[in-house]
C-alpha cells in the first residue's frame, strides 16, 4: 500500500509539467501592435513592482514568525519541522502567485490580440492563461505536502499520528501569505479602479481604459495584483488545509494510512480531471454570452463528473465497500460547489432577474440603486448557508457518522465525511481556479484594445471575454466563500481535537473542554469572533478609501497641471500612479494582517481554549455570510452597470448609468477585497490557533 503515495507527487509533475506547455503555447503567439506590447509591458512592470514590494514587507513578518516559531519549537510548544514548513508554505503560496501573475500580464495582449482573429481564439489563450495559475496552485500544493509527508515518514522516522500532527501545523504558512497577497492585492486594486472610474467616467466624462486616464495602467495592474496572484493565494490555502485536515481527521477516525493517504490521491485526481476539462472548452466565433458560459460549464463539469467517477474506485479500494460512505461525502462536497456556483451566477449575472433589478432601480439615481444591491447581497447569503449547511449534514452521515458524541468513533468518523467534502469540493481546483483567473486577463484584454484603439469587432469580442470573465470570477468567489468555511469548520474539529491532547500532555487537564453555551468564556469568544469580521472588513475598507483618495487626487493633479493629456497629445505620468498606489497599499494592508494574526493568540491566553473555540465559531459564521453578501452585492452593481452599458435603461451617458457607476464604484470593494479577506481570515485564525495551541495551554490565565 505504500507505493500509492507516490500518485501524489505524480499528479503535482502533472500539473507543474502541462503548465509549462501552456506557458510555451501563449509566448509562441504574438502580442500584436507595437501600441499593445507597449501597454502590457506598462503593466507587467507595474505588477513587478508591487509584488516585489510586497514580498520585502512579507519576507520581514516571515522573518519574524520564523524566529518565534524556532524558539517555540526549542521549548517543546511546536514540533520541530514546524517553523521550517512556516517558510515552505508561504514561499509555495508566493511562488504560486508570483507565476500566475507574471503569465497573466503576459497574456493579456496575447489574448487581445487573438480577438482580432476569432473569439473562439481570445478565449482559449485567456482560459489558457487562468489553467496556468490553476495548475501551478495545486501543483506547488500537492509538490510541498507530498516532500514533508515523505521526510516525516522516512527521514525522521515520525509515526503516521505524529506525521498527521504536525502536518496540520503547516497551513500556516500558506494562510499567512494568503492574507497579505489578498488583502495588499485588494487594496491596489480597487484603490485604482474607484480612483480611474471616479475622476476618469464620472467626472471627466472618458471612457473607461482610456489611455488618458493616468489611473487606467494602474487599474490594470490591480486587477492582475488583486484576482490572480491573490485569488490564487486564497484558494491555495484553501486547498492545502482541507488535505491536512482531512489527513488528521483520518488518524482520529481510526482509518489508518488509507484514510491519510485518499486526500492526497483524490487531489491527483482532479489534476488529471481539470487537465481533461480544460481540452473541452470551446466556444463558436458568433457565440452569445449564454453559450460562452456553457463553454466554461462544459469544462468545469466535465472535471467534476471525472473526479466524481475516478473517486469511487479510490475509495473502493483504499476504504472498502464498509465506508463506501465516505464516497458520498465528496459528491456531498462537489455538489455543493456546483451550487454555490449557480447561486452566484444567478445573483450577480445580468441575465438573471436580481441583477437587472438593479439596473431598472438606477433609473431612479444612486440611492436606489445602493439599496437595492444591498437586498440583493444580503437575500444570496441565505440560499448559500443552506447549501452549506446541508452539504455538512450531508457528508457527517453519510460517512456513518453519529450525533452521539459518547461515539467517539462514529462521530469522528463523521467529522472525517466533513474533511473529505471539502476536499471534494477543492479537487477540481485546477480548472475552477482557471475559470477565475481567465477574468483579469480578459479585462486587461479589452482595456489593451481599448487604448491600442483596434477596430470595433475587436473591443466587441473582448468585452464578450470579459463580462464572461465577470460571471466566472463572481462565481469563482461564491466557490472559494464555501470551500472556506468547510475548510474553517474541519480545521475548528481539528484544533478541538489536539487542544485535548495537549492539555492531557501537559498533565492539566482537570476537566474536559467545556463548550456548552453556558460556558461564558465560550460566548465572549463567539462574540468577539463575529465582530472581528466586521472590524477587518471595515479596516480594509477604510484602507481603500484612503488609498483611493490619493490616487483621486493624482489623477486630477495631471489633469490640471499637465496640458495635453485630455487632447491625447501627452502620455499621463502612469508609473508614478503606481507607484503611489503600491506604497499607500502596502501601508495599509498591515493592520489589518496583523489584526488576524493575534487575535486567536492573546484570546487564548486571556480566555482559554473555550475561548478562542467561541472565536473561531463566530469568525466562521458571520464571516461566511458577510463574505456572501459582500461578493453577491458587488457582482450584482458591477454587472448591473454593465447591463446598462450595453444599451438597456438609457445606456452610456445616461442618468441612470451614472447612477450604476456609483453602485460599481460601492461594489467593488466589497468583491475584491474585504469579502474575499473574509475567506482567508477565517482560515487563517484557525491555522494560528492550531500551531500557538502550545504557548497558549502553557500562558492561560483560566
């Protein structure tokens, strides 16, 4: 049995290798004009910039953490691998962005430029590009864990309960990262998007990426810094610390090896799955908005159908027909994401009744248009807790799981249906990640026909590409928002689970963990949970508003001060734009982090492990559900203005488009940064709450 391991790091060669096929297929095609190479190359030194500058404030924290995870480790508080596997987690997250971002800035033109031949052609180098971040995310996930599962297994010499946890230390790395790249990326770019909308449509009355606009290199950097290297940070931690977490979850379920080993195996699978996918996506050169959708769905259904069928025979032969079960759990897990997909699709896409709401309440000004994105938000979360809910229940019995928690047995083993649903879900990550990351390319794609000023038919196929792209990333956020929380709620089991062993290893453990809702401890922590999610989310806020202020400021600045620049006569100063953008980002990202980062820890101490239990219990819950609302609200506004662009309620220029800028302009915080920082603050503190378990049973005050 042991032999199977080595399907782990078969499937993370798989992706690496067929990403750097796709990588030599989209540098063999052409950029196009020398006006176009010159706009991606404006933005690909931007997006250089800021992730070089990113990774010298991250490396400092790195730093930080490292020393104090060393010196933990030197007290017996961690196990010794820990800090080390700190730093691999983190570099695999970074590198994972890093050449995402760099393929997509460099696809951008490719893909613009492929328009003029077909629209058929723009899509498959933009969703060529997005398989690249995809295959690189899980590939650089499976790589790492499979290397630290073979040097605990057979050069320590770690036993497989020893293997498992410490392994479930290694997350946090990846989270910690994640935060940074999501909630830094998020700044940027919706800092530049509401500077260039606000001074660029609304008050100078140019269209959008227009090359006078000194924000429009900006804006596009953003969206390259913001939905592709940090999306792909969210769902890398996403999907690395479901297969931990199911691999402890295994050990506590009494599956042994078998049980440790079917995360990794069903992660190869949906390589090879999401591989097999991608080959199915076409679209026909006169293809509707409704049937470029149906090309993306034919490609991520395809994957999932194949894991779905693949899956049973692992599991058959790893489990045997007893826990057949367990196989329900993860369709449990893949039809859930199939329905968070559909639930954000039909909340924020525009042909759907919810969204064209919005536009027709736009005809009556701004404030209308607000509330009703609100609703709107807020209706959406309702639907996708149920589907989550239901998908938890779901997989707990139906991996025989049971309520009765004197049955221990029964009930972890239920808890481990959980673990498996959410790696059902991620499995096919490779091209669901794809399909979110294709949606910056195409945005930049339309923005580079735009400014290149290519014909007409051009503009029309990109904008095409893109409102597609704006389905997919809406509906790539409803995914990444439910495999969160599934991930959250397996990662809660598993620092309940090794909270009792190291109270029992340190010999205090005088009573059991008291979670029952009399518990005031537990209830403080629920409630400082809850409203820790709506202190970051309005840090982050108030982040980029400041930062929006400042780019606001520049860009009328030039307006006034350099003369031509409205006449096209004189290039705006677009690299000093970013450059403010970077820093004020940069800036402003760290209080946020750091909020994040220790709050489980001084909870601990303060109020014991019944505390920060409370704590990771009220995080999960409302931040899912903000997080719902927050990315709905914004896909609907964003997508309602564009229903009014293409002609409907008075079109361009009217009152009511006016009006559905304001509300984009509102929405796109929501979308693209504090919603999607929700995804990973509550990862991230049930990471931090894992690896500090140690320091905090060794400092509580109760």
């Amino acid at each position: 049995m042991q032999w199977l391991y080595w399907f782990a790091p078969a499937g993370a060669l798989l992706a690496l290798g067929f990403a750097v096929l796709l990588v030599i297929g989209i540098l063999r095609r052409k950029e196009g004009t020398p006006a176009m190479i010159s706009i991606a190359k404006a933005v690909r030194e931007g997006a250089t910039a800021y992730i070089r500058r990113q990774y010298s404030v991250v490396s400092v924290f790195f730093g930080i953490i490292f020393l104090v995870l060393l010196a933990l480790a030197f007290l017996n508080l961690v196990p010794l691998p820990v800090p080390f596997a700190f730093i691999t987690g983190g570099f695999f997250s970074g590198l994972s962005g890093f050449l995402g971002l760099k393929v997509a800035t460099a696809s951008s033109a490719r893909t613009a430029n492929a328009a003029r031949e077909s629209l058929n052609s723009g899509l498959r180098v933009g969703i060529s590009s997005g398989m690249v971040m995809g295959l690189v995310v899980v590939g650089l996930a499976v790589l790492d864990l499979s290397i630290w599962f073979g040097l605990l297994t057979r050069v320590f010499s770690f036993s497989l309960q020893d293997v498992t946890l410490t392994m479930v230390n290694f997350g946090m790395g990846a989270s910690f990262y994640a935060l940074f790249a999501r909630v830094g990326g998020g700044i940027f770019t919706k800092a530049a998007d509401v500077g260039a909308d606000l001074v660029g449509k609304v008050e100078a009355g140019i269209p959008e990426d227009d090359r006078r606009n000194p924000a429009t290199i900006a804006d596009n950097v953003g969206d390259n810094v913001g939905d592709v290297a940090g999306m792909g940070a969210d769902l890398y931690e996403s999907y690395y610390a479901s297969i931990i977490a199911s691999m402890a979850l295994a050990m506590s379920a009494g599956f042994g090896f078998r049980g440790v080993l079917l995360p990794l195996l069903i992660a190869s699978l949906g390589i090879a799955s999401s591989i097999i996918g991608y080959f199915v996506i076409r679209s026909k050169n006169d293809a509707s908005q409704i049937s470029l959708l149906w090309a993306i769905r034919r490609g991520t259904w395809g994957a999932a159908f194949l894991t779905a069928l693949g899956a049973f025979f692992i599991i058959w032969f790893l489990l045997g027909p007893r826990h057949i079960g367990i196989y329900f759990s993860l369709l449990t897990g893949l039809a859930a994401g199939v329905l968070l997909g559909f639930l954000t699709e039909y909340f924020t896409s525009s042909n759907y009744r919810p969204t064209r709401r919005i536009s027709e309440s736009a005809e009556t000004g701004p404030a209308t248009v607000i509330i009703e994105g609100l609703s709107v938000g807020m209706i959406s979360a309702a639907p996708s807790v149920l589907v989550v809910a239901t998908a938890v229940l779901g997989a707990f019995f139906f991996a025989g799981g049971s309520i009765d928690i004197s049955n221990s047995a029964g009930f972890n083993m239920g808890l481990y249906g959980v673990g498996i649903a959410a790696v059902g879900m991620l499995s096919t990550l490779g091209i669901t990640l794809a399909t979110d990351a294709y949606g910056p390319v195409a945005d930049n794609a339309g923005g580079n026909a735009q400014m290149a000023k290519l014909k007409p038919i051009v503009r029309r196929r990109t904008d095409a590409l893109d409102s597609l792209g704006n389905t997919t990333a809406a509906t790539g956020k409803g995914f990444a928002i439910g495999s969160a929380a599934l991930t959250a709620l397996a990662l809660l089991v598993v620092f309940k689970n090794k909270a009792e062993q190291a109270i029992i290893s340190a010999g205090k453990l005088v009573r059991e963990i008291d979670i029952s809702l009399t518990n005031p401890r537990l209830l403080i922590g629920i409630f400082l949970g809850a409203v820790l999610v709506f202190l970051i989310s309005a840090l982050i806020m108030r982040a980029i508003g400041t930062s929006a202020q400042a780019i606001v400021k520049d860009v009328r600045r030039q307006f006034k001060a350099v003369k031509g620049i409205m006449q096209g006569k004189v290039k705006p100063d677009y690299a000093g734009t970013v450059d403010l953008c970077t820093k004020s980002a940069q800036k402003q990202m760290i209080i946020p982090a750091l909020s994040a980062i220790v709050s489980p820890v001084l909870v601990g101490i303060v109020l014991g492990i019944e505390g920060v239990l409370g704590l990771l219990a009220g995080a999960i819950t409302t931040g899912f559900a903000m997080a719902i609302f927050m990315a709905n609200s914004g896909g609907a506004w964003d997508n309602a203005k564009k229903y009014i662009e293409t002609g409907n309620c008075g079109g361009i220029g009217s009152d009511a488009h006016k009006a559905g800028v304001v509300g984009d302009t509102v929405g796109d915080p929501f979308k693209d940064a504090a919603g999607p920082a929700l995804n990973i603050l509550i990862k991230l503190m049930s990471m931090v709450s894992i690896v500090f378990l140690g320091l905090v049973v060794a400092l509580k005050l109760f």
